[in-house]
C-alpha cells in the first residue's frame, strides 16, 4: 500500500487490495474453523497438536465474539446486510459489533455517512433492526 | 478483522517425495503448504495466517538443477487477520498494569491500551488491580473491551504485530 501512514479505516482507507478482499465477521470464521478443527479431529486423536497458537488464539476468540451462532443465522446476516451497499469491511464490523441504535452504528462505521453515501438514519435504522430479529429468532 | 485471502505460493518438493501416481504428488503438495503455512505464523502485508480452505490452482512444476526438487507455483484461498488503524474491534484484557493494560484480539496478543489513551479511567491497585471511571465503569481482567485502532507495527524477527489502541470516540470501552 501507498503511504502506509495514510491508513485510517473510519474512512475506509485500508488499501486496495484490502478493500476488494473478501472480508469475514467473527461468526463466519468461527464455522470455517471449527469445520477445520473437526476434519483434524477424525485424522488424529489429539487435534490439538495438529493446530497452531495462532489457529487456536483465533478460534478462541471468534468463539467467545460470535453473535450468531447457528449457521442459517450467519448466512442471513451477510444476506441482509448486502442489501445495503455496504464495503465488505463496513458489513463486518456492523455484524461483529452488532450496534443497537442508529448512533453507535455510525460511530462503529464512521464512512457510512461520509458524503455521496446514500444511508439516511432511517435506512440504518431498519438495517439494525433486521438484525435484531435475525437473533432473536435464532 | 478476519480476510478472506487468495494466496500464490510456492512450494518446492523434494526429488525423494515424488511419485509417479499424480495423487500422491497432490498430497505432497498440500502436506508441505500446510507445514509451512503454520510454520510462517504472519506475514507484514496479510496478518496472521489462521488456516488454509481451498487449493485453487497447482500450476506446472519446474525442476531445479543441483538438488531434482521440484518447485511448484499453487494458488490457494486461506483465511488471515489483520488489525486496520482506525478500526474498533473487542478484545480481551490479560494484564492490568500501573500505565495501561494489554488485551488480546484474535491471533494478537500484544494490544496496548495505554492511560493516556484513556484519560477518564483510574488505576486502582489491589491484589487484582484495575482501572476504573467515575461512573463506576472497570476494566480488568478477563473483561471485554472495545476499542479504536491507533497504530499498528509489524516485528519481523518475532513475525507479529503490535498494536496501540485507545477508548477516545463515543461508545468504547468495557462490554458487558
């Protein structure tokens, strides 16, 4: 990345490569990896030396910062968030963070208001309320 | 924040581990990136390399002359963790300290939220200190917080990332 003092991602500015990849929410990995866990597990008895710290730390933690857990509920999260022309990065935190009111949501997400953005309060109201009922009815 | 990666690799097998049936090769393929994907822990540009999903493409080998071992160019999708200056995440604290506390976010363990980064916050010492604000609020440790990215350094001899984060835009702090 160019000027990597530049890089602020309340204004999405995280480097171009960054911005196209595929970015993950919490809930997301920790299916990825328990899957993974689970294939090492049939091949071994002990897949705990197959992991490393880093698998490990990592499946802790999305463990422990998961705000989905059943896998139906996951996919609708990322469907429903798509809906609103949100980057990659902007869905992620959103779905990590799970903000209750439309003024954390825009302090967790500072660019969805920057200027051209077409999100009016309303519209990220109805967003984290969709949400809402995606755990509620989990 | 979690990425989901597309990675060119190469990996080099050695003239021993080769086969004539073309399945075991694979196998040896997917061995080796394995080792070495866990081996390598991080990477400046991508983060911590947290596990490997697909293999997408192996492309042809070429030989290399003195040793017969065979470099193969694979493309394979994986997924890694980086920290972004700016982002607000949740991590966890694991040390309380007179100036400040360290947390831990996913594979990172060295997160530092310094004193001056939390200036309403007050050290309160004790047998399991904390820090504490007016309104009662703690951070100690095994708790929750979140945070806002100030910095981020990569430590290549360690292969890890440092990062400075601080409480100083609205509704950061402890979870409950």
């Amino acid at each position: 990345m160019s000027g990597e003092e530049e890089e602020n991602a309340a204004e999405l500015k995280i480097g171009d490569e960054f911005l196209k990849a595929k970015c993950l929410m919490n809930c997301e990995v920790a299916l990825i990896l328990e899957h993974k866990y689970d294939q090492l597990q049939q091949m071994s008895d002990d897949p705990r030396n197959q992991v490393s710290q880093v698998f490990e730390k990592s499946l802790q933690y999305v463990k422990r910062f998961s705000r989905y857990k059943n896998p139906d509920a996951v996919k609708q999260v990322r469907e429903i968030l798509s809906r609103y022309q949100l980057t990659e990065f902007e869905l992620c935190v959103l779905g990590n963070l799970c903000p209750e009111t439309v003024e954390e949501a825009i302090a967790m997400v500072p660019s969805i208001k920057a200027k051209g953005r077409v999100h009016d309060d309303d519209a990220i109201d109805k967003m984290l309320n969709d949400l809402a009922l995606i755990k509620k009815f989990e | 924040m979690f990425l989901k990666v597309q990675l060119p690799w190469n990996v080099v097998i050695p003239a021993e581990s080769l086969d004539i049936k073309g399945l075991m090769l694979q196998k040896s393929i997917v061995v080796q990136l394995l080792d070495e994907f866990a081996s390598r822990k991080a990477t400046k540009d991508l983060g911590y390399l947290l596990a490997l999903t697909t293999l997408e493409s192996i492309g042809e080998g070429r030989v290399r002359e003195h040793t017969g071992d065979v470099l193969f160019p694979v493309v394979f999708s994986g997924v890694t963790f980086k920290l972004f200056r700016g982002e607000i995440a949740e991590g966890v604290v694991h040390k309380v300290l007179k100036h400040g506390v360290f947390l831990s976010c996913g594979p990172v363990e060295n997160i530092y939220l310094s004193k001056l980064k939390m200036p309403d916050y007050d050290y309160v010492p004790g047998e399991n200190p904390v820090f504490m604000n007016s309104k009662m609020s703690k951070i100690e440790k095994g708790f929750t917080v979140r945070f806002i990215v100030i910095g981020t350094k990569w430590l290549e001899s360690e292969r890890e990332f440092q990062a400075l984060v601080g409480l100083h835009a609205d509704y950061l702090g402890p979870v409950s």
